[in-house]
C-alpha cells in the first residue's frame, strides 16, 4: 500500500509519530483516530490564530478579511478537534526540512488558491528569514523556499478536463485533458475541483459541454461533474506513478448561502456570522458533490488520498469573506476563506497525513 492509505480506509489514521515537533500537547494520543470527525473549539492556549495576515506581504486582498476591515475576531481563534485526539501542531520549518529538493503541485480553482496561499503563509511565518521567490507565469504561480529547495506551486485549473473555445463558442469537454502534462513530475499533487461547475448566466464559463461525440448546451451539473472526474481519474491511473508522487483531493470545498441548511432559516448569506455551527454534524446534512467525488475515488486503481475538509468546512459558516473580500458590499463572497481561517487547518490536515506516511 506505500507510504499511504489507500482511499477505502483513508478516513482511519493512525498517525501520531513520537518525533513531531511543536507543543506535545497538540500531538495525537490515540491511534486509529478519525482525524475528519470532531468540532470547532475555541483554542485554550492562545496559539491561534497561527499568524497574522501582515506577516505575510504576499496574501491576496480577497482573502485578506481584516485588514479588509472585518471587525470581530473570534473566528480566528477556533481550532479543529478530532473526536477523540488532537492534530500534530503546524511546524513549518520541519514542514520544509523533510520536503527538502522537492514540489507540490496545486491543481484547481480559486478554493486550491485559498489552500496554497495558507500553506505559503504558514511556511513563511515559520522560516521569516528565509529567502523565497514568488514567480506568476500564466495560469501558474510558482513560490520557491531558496534554502531548502521546496517549491510550493499552483496551478489554475477549474475543471481538470479541458475548456477550449472554437468558432461556435467555449467548450467544456468532459472527456479531455490535454494540459495533463504539466502536472506531471510534481512529488505531491493535491487536486480540487467543484465550484465552477455551479455557474450559470454570464459567469458560466461555456457556451457547450462535449461529451464523446455529442454536444449539449447544458446538462445536471453534478452528473458532469461526475463524467469530468471519471476523466481525470483515468488519467491519473494511466499517468502517475504513485510510488514516487503522492497524489491527494481536497474534498469539497462548501459555500454559505441558505441559513436554513445550518439551522438558521432567517440568515442572509454568510453575512455577520461570528460563530461555527455548533456540534458534531452539519444540519444540512452530506454535501451531493462530495459524494460524487468518494464514488469516482473507490473506482481508481491508483490510490489517491482524500484530504476530506468537506464536513468541517460546512460548520465554519463564519469563516467567509462576505462582504470583506476584494469586492466590499458589492460582492458577497461566501465561498472563500479568509486567511488566516479554516484552508490553515486544510494544511494541518495536510501536514498530518504526511507526517504518517511521508518518510523523508
């Protein structure tokens, strides 16, 4: 099985290694621990948030809620508690020490945006000092620790499969993927992949979605959201060798708009949250992409590892930028994360799994 789990147990981890650093209270005390199961706590020990987002020159204004002028606090302050253990603290510099001459690859939209922006923040808060470049070439971002010869990269890709525009206008093709190249030769590849498959109107990004040889003007989103992972899937078992590059899914990354789904039939949006959702199950109930996405994974034959965020994600309905992201009043925005917020315990998780079966 190498140095992972394979996806049909990869929920159960056994993964608190005697030789994490950071405070010992943060490490694991039980092995088999379902590290994606548990509730937001308000962190006892002042240790969060894990920086300030003017420790890090480099943050995107649209994540950027508080110098954005976001006035309340708290949700900055809450730490993710698995049922039964705890997460191995965040340590950046042994983070760029056991990946050292190595790459991560992000491959996805604006939420894998919001992921690799946390982990650059989080590692450069660690190392200050530390030379680094930060190269934007196209759709690809390419930030590079200069002493430890660590590239942490991202690349755009909103759907995996191709969008290529022809005389008759944009075309989504489920059943392609010719920009697979250049994932290749990454040593940890981490996909994502649900947000813009939602769009419609004038934010739709195409005009038709080919399927083999037919053509359709529009179909049930989550049915080519499924066809679209059936491609990526297959190209990743037909292209990557897992035993030297680790591939791993976010999950699904969810959105705040109807304050019925966590109890709260009278909330506008995200707007003016200031707390999780309390407990240890969304109200809402699983989210419908992200049981597509586990269907696909116990298809492949490739092992791949699912980085589930999707549940703890739905309770952070405070973690949005609403109307303190690039946009102001203008532009609610209850999809991404401010930072530091919740993609910070995304790279916790992250640093976890590869802490359990990452053995440099």
């Amino acid at each position: 099985m190498g140095w992972y789990l394979s996806i049909h147990i990869v929920f159960f981890l056994s993964l608190f290694i005697s030789n994490i650093h950071g405070d010992d209270h943060h490490n694991g005390e039980k092995r088999g621990c379902d590290l994606f199961h548990g509730s937001w706590v308000v962190d006892d020990e002042s240790s969060y948030p894990l920086y300030e987002s003017y420790e890090c020159p480099f943050i995107e204004k649209q994540f950027d809620c508080q110098n954005n002028g976001r006035p309340d606090k708290l949700y900055l302050s809450y730490r993710w508690k698995p049922l039964g253990c705890n997460l191995p603290r965040f340590n950046g510099e042994d983070f760029l020490r056991r990946l050292g001459g190595k790459s991560v690859l992000f491959v996805g939209d604006s939420l894998s945006l919001n992921q690799w922006q946390s982990l650059t923040c989080l590692l450069h808060i660690a190392v200050p000092h530390a030379k680094y470049t930060l190269l934007r070439t196209g759709d690809l971002s390419i930030f590079t620790f200069q002493k430890y010869d660590v590239k942490v990269m991202f690349l755009r890709n909103a759907f995996l499969v191709d969008t290529v525009t022809e005389s008759i206008g944009r075309v989504l093709r489920l059943d392609s993927i010719e920009t697979g190249d250049m994932w290749k030769g990454a040593d940890i590849l981490i996909f994502d992949s649900w947000h813009w498959w939602l769009h419609t109107g004038r934010k739709q990004p195409w005009d038709l979605i080919e399927d083999g040889s037919n053509r359709y003007r529009d179909m049930n989103r989550l049915v080519a959201y499924e066809k679209g992972l059936k491609t990526w899937s297959k190209w990743v078992d037909d292209n990557i060798d897992t035993n030297k590059t680790r591939v791993f899914f976010q999950g699904v990354s969810p959105d705040h708009l109807n304050g019925a789904k966590w109890g709260q039939a009278g909330a506008k949006f995200c707007e003016g949250q200031m707390r999780p959702v309390s407990g240890l199950n969304y109200p809402g109930g699983a989210h419908p992409a992200e049981i597509v996405l586990e269907k696909v994974l116990r298809g492949m034959s490739k092992p791949v590892y699912l980085l589930n965020i999707t549940t703890l994600s739905q309770l952070r309905k405070d973690g949005h930028p609403s109307v303190y992201g690039h946009g102001g009043h203008n532009d609610m925005d209850c999809s991404h994360w401010c930072l530091p917020g919740v993609p910070d315990t995304w790279n916790l998780l992250l640093y976890a799994a590869l802490l359990q079966n990452y053995a440099l």
